[in-house]
C-alpha cells in the first residue's frame, strides 16, 4: 500500500526586534509574545531556500512576479462540495485555536494548481466584507490545496509594530497570489508556516 502521510505545516519563528523588545508569534495560540530585548546572543539559525527567497520577496515586493488574473481562471470547474465543507471547517477551526486549524490543514488535497486558483475559489465561495477577517483560514486553505505550495510557498504571519495588528498572507514561486490583498505589504514577518 502507497500512503503517504499527511504533514503537520513547520511553523518558523521570525523574530522581530523593535523598540527595545522583541516580538515573536506563540505557536501554540498564534498570539504575539512580546519580551524584553536582553544583550544574548542569537544563534544562527538556518534558513531553508524557500523561506529566504520568499523573504526576499517580503522585503522587496517590487521584484515580484505578476500573479494569474482571477478573471482567466474557469470558477466553475472546482465546484466541489468537499471543498466547501473543507473550507468552512478551516474558517471554524481557526477561530477557536491556532494548532487545531494548522492540524486541519493537512487534510487538504491538493486539486488547484496553485494558491491564486485556491484562493479565487475560497472567495468565490465566501462574501467580500468578511475577507480581512479569515486572512489566515484563505492562506492555510490556499496553500493545503496548492500542488506548487509543497514545494514552492511560504504562509507568513505578519504584525505591524508599534499596533500589534497582524495578517496572514503566502507567497508562492515569487508571486502574492492574492491579488485582492493590497494590505500584506505592511506586515513585517514574524513567522513563517512551510
């Protein structure tokens, strides 16, 4: 028998050093952890290549790729009911704990070519007015869904500093693939899913 068996997305801590604190994302309850900036040194930790050119592309979002235009993508041909339950299973398990909507999405099967086909989909299927409010649902069903994601993606969950305001957005084979979010520009990264 040929299983292969679902994976828990890698959560990386990026941490940001502002103010005289530094802020880093508790992976447990995706809440902001702020602690006093001590004199320690920090280890070198090693970044995997699709995390630094994905980080690249946070922090010079000119050198992006345009994305795929929604309106070239045929909605109608993903039409699946699996995919709809999934989706507000997603939503749900998001707003009540962090782990468990990470735990959930490994039970995404990758049917979209990529998270820009992901993505039209969960909008389709949600209204516009909630769409900042399930920044992360999108980005963790996107990338569940996504055949690119795997291997070329990155989810990242930013905070913009001194509000404390965070967002959740992907950036996958050097493209935002969301092109109704305009807002992830102003998030610096404090973590990473992969």
């Amino acid at each position: 028998m040929n299983y292969e068996k679902p994976i828990f997305m890698k959560l990386k801590s990026l941490p940001i050093h502002f103010d005289g604190k530094i802020y880093k994302l508790n992976s447990v309850f995706g809440m902001l952890m702020e602690f006093e900036n001590s004199n320690k040194n920090i280890k070198n930790v090693v970044i995997p290549k699709k995390l630094e050119e994905a980080l690249s592309c946070c922090s010079n979002p000119y050198k992006l790729t345009k994305s795929d235009s929604i309106s070239k993508l045929n909605k109608s041909e993903f039409k699946h009911y699996f995919l709809w339950i999934y989706l507000n299973l997603l939503i749900k398990s998001n707003k009540l704990n962090f782990v468990l909507g990470r735990f959930l999405s490994v039970f995404g099967k990758p049917v979209f070519d990529n998270s820009t086909q992901a993505i039209s989909f969960f909008r389709s299927n949600k209204p516009g007015a909630v769409q900042n409010d399930l920044c992360l649902p999108r980005s963790l069903f996107a990338a569940s869904v996504s055949k690119k994601f795997k291997k070329n993606g990155v989810i990242f969950i930013g905070v913009s500093l001194p509000s404390n305001l965070m967002h959740a957005w992907i950036i996958e084979d050097g493209k935002q693939p969301d092109p109704f979010d305009n807002m992830w520009i102003n998030f610096q990264p404090v973590a990473a899913i992969l």
